[in-house]
C-alpha cells in the first residue's frame, strides 16, 4: 500500500500519525494527534523543522483550537522545542502540558506559557471525555522522567523515545527487521540494561495492540512480544563503554575466584572435620583397647595363676576331690567377666543413629560402671545421687560417650595436678522444659585464658601426654548439633564444671 505522507495517517480509531518525512534523515520524529473534540490531544509535537507540516495536518482532521493537552513524554528539543509556537496558534488559556513534575525545570527554558499538568500529581493517569489514558514512568530510559502513554481502548502505546529506531530507508510499520534498526539507537540512549528491563517489564504487562514511538517505525501487535524479548538482551548505555564494561568483567572474574576459593575453603574445612572427627575415632578405639586391658589385667592375673596352681598339682598328683571343678568355676566367672567387659565397651563405642528417649540417671550409672575401675584406681571419689531417671530424647550411646568424656577429662585433671581429696560430683536437676546434668570436680578449673577456647577444635592443653576421649569440640558437636542441647563449662569454687542441657522428653 503506497502512503501519502503529505497527509495524516489514521493509525487507531481517533489517533493520527501527524509527522513529517524527512527526506534523507534516518532520524525520522513523530508527533502524534488523538482526536478527543475541543480536548484533542497533541503527543511530542516536534521542533520547528516539522512546525508547518504539523499545523497543517492537524488542521486536516480538526483545528489547532481543539488541542487542550500537549504531552511531552520528555524535555529533548526533538519533540518539545515547538511547543511556544504551538502555544500562539492554538490560543486557549485552558492548554496544559502534561508532563512528570521533573521535566517541568527543563522544558520551561523553551519558554512555555501554558499551566503544567504533572502526571506525578494526578495519579498518572487523564480522564477527558471517554478517553482515559495512562501514564507509565519509565525513569532514565532515557530522561529521569520519562514515561510513557497508554489508551486502553484502541491498547495503544505511545512509547516517546524506547522502541525508536534509525532507519536508512524508513518503513511507517516495523518489519521483521526491525530490531536491527533499533539496536543502535537503544545501545546509545539507555543507560543499563537493568534500568531498560525495569522499564520494559512494565511496559510488557500492558496488552497492547501498536506501539507509537516517537521515532523509527510504528509496531504492529504480533511484532511487539518478539522485539521486547531481543530488547531485554541487549547491551546498552553503560555497558557499551569499553573501559566500564572491561572493569566490570575484571570484577566479576574477581568476584568469581573469590567464590571459588570460599568454596574450596569450605571443603577444606570439612575435610580437617572430618580427619578430627576420624582422629577422635581412633583415640576412642585406643582409649577402648586401653581400658579393656585394664580391666582384663585382673582376671587375666587370676586366670594365670590358677593355670599355674593347677599345673603343678596335676604334675605332683596332689589335687584334692572337688578342688579342680572349684578351679575351674573361678575361671570361668573371671572369663565371663572378661567377656562382659567387652560386651560393655561395644555397646558404649557403638554408633547408635537412632533417637530415643533415654534416662540421664541411667546413662550416669552405665558411664560410672565403665569409669569405675578407673576412678578407683586414681582414687578419686565419686558424688552421685538421683532419685529421678530425668528423660530426654536424643542418641543414648553418643550421649554417654560425652557423659564418659567429661568424667574422663576431669580424672585427667585431677590426676595432673595431683588434688588432694579428689572428687568428682555429678547432679542432676530440671526447670519446666529442660533438665541439666552437671559435672563437677575439684581440681582448680580452667585457665581463665582458656575458658573460651576449650571447646574450640584445636584446642590443647599444655599436658598433652594425658587424656584422650572425645575432644570437648567433638562432645560440644555432638550436644548442640546432633541433640539441639548446650554443652557449657564455668569455673566453681573448687574447679571447673561442665553443665548439659537438654530439653525434656515430651510426655
Ligand atoms: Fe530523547
Ligand atoms: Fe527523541
């Protein structure tokens, strides 16, 4: 269809392209006209290049009398520089320039006359006769101001300077194309490619039919969803400055390395908790050989020496009636208590990955029967009464290895510092949802330099060669990670005292 630009082009039902072609000008400007009676409207009128042409073809479809709004959807000279001109042949004193209030310091320098009409101050929107057209800012594409106007009736956008394009030879309607002559303009005009997404996203929340730029070709509905999707990934404004854009690639290579060596840091970390936590294993098994053997050393003595006695009464013929079968049971119960030995320290060492609602009271008892032997020997004396079981919920075996951790490192303690009267007090209380098993013992407490870091994970006293067990870290771990409780250390009168809480069992 050939077009006759000399005249204007009804593009929607009461909207008129109202420019001018500009021979051998790429940059083609479109002012456009909605007729609305004697509150017509006139939309980015243009400079003087296109005055005359523009007078004249509003004059075709109605009269320069009948324009009551002149919008300006920015202050460039290209669509706002007529206006005063404008002004004088329209003649009413009602004309308003409706524009965004920060436009009004800029466009005033063309020395307009007429009262603003600021579309910030009237809930961006103009009601007139049956037209209501919207007002949508899209800050900095490409003014601080900027919007864009939308009548829902004919769903036509007009777009000021976004979606204009430069065109060799130009087309009134956007071809396939038509991203390619947009590109430029908009690599060049938008600042960023996150402010333009912000302005486009509102822009493709519209149901729009055509979009009016004020530049370039005019968009037809089915042309509109495919170009704002090219748009959205284009590089613009900032970005098309080689310095910026190379210094924010270096920053997010650096960004990146950072990330990289955090996550590998992270690994790491979780490999020396892992080889602790292997570490720890492998004190326990030593720690589990060496109070097996201590308890073996006994029976294993009597064993011995009742081998021996028999022996020799075997080779002298000496052995009374009775006597070998009495022998003989003495080394079976010490056998069997050998065996239960084992039985002990198994259930103790093995992992038990189940919750369950145990007794603390019990748990004590199980840990004092395996320490016992032990304490005896340092001669350390043990307070510990319930009369209550005191339930909780969490893992029982993990539980006791820590309940047997404390107790072994306050021995430790006690023996290192040869106390005199060495005690080990264990109480247990409760509050309405908790219960607290507290370890204490007299042997002089933590190092107030100390007491902060002894649950941390390499935390060492300066008496290395004793105590082994489960670290304070690991025991710490344990409590507060895997059964939610608080493991805590404070230094009493006489030393120092561990306290863990748990939350009482439900029910
Ligand atoms: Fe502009
Ligand atoms: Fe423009």
């Amino acid at each position: 269809m050939l077009m006759d630009f000399t005249q204007p082009i009804k593009i929607a039902k009461h909207i008129y392209w109202v420019g001018m072609y500009l021979v051998n000008d790429p940059f083609q400007c479109h002012p456009y006209f909605i007729d609305n009676g004697n509150e017509s409207i006139l939309i980015d009128p243009g400079s003087m290049l296109e005055f005359d042409a523009v007078v004249k073809k509003i004059d075709i479809i109605s009269s320069m009398n009948n324009v009551k709004y002149i919008i300006l959807h920015h202050q460039d000279p290209d669509l706002a520089a007529s206006v005063p001109k404008m002004e004088d042949l329209i003649n009413r004193d009602d004309l308003l320039i409706i524009t965004h209030s920060r436009m009004v310091p800029l466009v005033k320098h063309y020395m307009i006359k007429s009262d603003y009409y600021e579309i910030d101050k009237h809930q961006y929107r103009l009601d007139s006769n049956d037209l209501h057209l919207k007002f949508l800012t899209t800050p900095y594409c490409h003014s601080p101001g900027a919007f864009v106007t939308y009548e829902p009736s004919t769903k036509t956008l007009f777009s000021g300077d976004i979606f204009g394009g430069i065109e060799e030879s130009w087309e009134f309607y956007a071809g396939d194309d038509y991203f390619e002559q947009a590109k430029q303009f908009h690599a060049e005009y938008m600042p960023s490619r996150d402010i333009f997404n912000y302005a486009l996203s509102k822009i493709e929340a519209l149901d729009i039919n055509l979009i009016a730029p004020q530049h370039g070709s005019i968009i037809q509905r089915e042309k509109i969803s495919p170009l704002i999707a090219q748009m959205k990934s284009l590089e613009c404004g900032l970005y098309i400055e080689d310095k910026y854009r190379d210094e924010l690639l270096g920053t997010i290579e650096k960004l990146k390395e950072k990330d990289m060596a955090l996550v590998a840091s992270i690994n790491e970390n979780k490999e020396k908790e892992k080889l602790l936590f292997q570490k720890n294993k492998m004190a326990d098994m030593g720690e589990m050989i060496g109070n097996i053997a201590h308890q073996w050393r006994q029976p294993l003595a009597i064993n011995n020496t009742l081998i021996s006695i028999l022996k020799e009464k075997n080779e002298r013929e000496t052995l009374q009636t009775g006597e070998l079968s009495q022998k003989l049971k003495e080394m079976e119960d010490s056998i069997q208590y050998m065996s239960q030995t084992i039985d002990d320290f198994m259930y103790f060492y093995h992992p038990n990955k189940e919750k369950i609602t145990f007794s603390i009271a019990k748990v004590v008892e199980y840990a004092l029967k395996i320490i016992r032997p032990i304490l005896n020997k340092a001669n350390i004396k043990i307070y510990f009464q319930s009369s209550n079981e005191f339930d909780i919920d969490g893992y029982v075996n993990e539980y006791t290895q820590v309940v047997v951790s404390i107790l072994t490192n306050a021995k430790d303690i006690l023996l290192y510092r040869k106390i005199q009267n060495a005690y080990i007090q264990i109480d247990l209380s409760e509050t309405n949802n908790s219960t607290t098993l507290k370890i204490s013992d007299n042997g002089g407490g933590v190092q107030e330099e100390d007491i902060t870091r002894i649950f941390d994970p390499y935390f060492t006293t300066k008496h290395k060669s004793i105590g082994t067990g489960l670290g304070l870290y690991i025991s710490k771990m344990i409590i507060e990670k895997n059964m939610g409780g608080v493991l805590s250390v404070e230094n009493g009168k006489e030393g120092a005292s561990f306290s863990i809480s748990m939350e009482k069992a439900d029910g």
